[in-house]
C-alpha cells in the first residue's frame, strides 16, 4: 500500500500539469526544480510530495 495523498497535493499537482504540460519528466529530481520554479512551495515536505505525484503521473501516462 503506497501514502494517501491530500486534496492539497492533488489540485496543486493538477493545476501545475494543466499549466505546463510539457515541463515536467520521469524524473524525480528534475521535477523538483520545476516546482520550486513554477510554484511556491511552503515547505521542502510539499515540494517533495508534489514533485513525487507529479512523477508518478508522468510514468503512468507513458506506460
């Protein structure tokens, strides 16, 4: 079973990719960059979490 994500995570992941749809990768660390360039992030733990989704939608669309 992999951590539920909050509503927050999931509507400022959603915004972002409706944004900039072709910014992000498969990889973890690039979309660490471009959140912290695209968003405000309050906290290293947001960040990280959204950077992870986002990630994680990236390779499931690929597949």
């Amino acid at each position: 079973m992999g951590r539920i994500k909050t509503m927050q995570v999931k509507r400022a992941t959603n915004q972002l990719l409706k944004q900039y749809p072709t910014a992000f990768t498969k990889n973890f660390v690039e979309n660490k960059e471009i959140v912290t360039k695209y968003m405000d992030a309050k906290s290293k733990k947001i960040r990280n979490t959204i950077a992870g989704y986002v990630t994680r939608l990236m390779k499931k669309a690929t597949e």
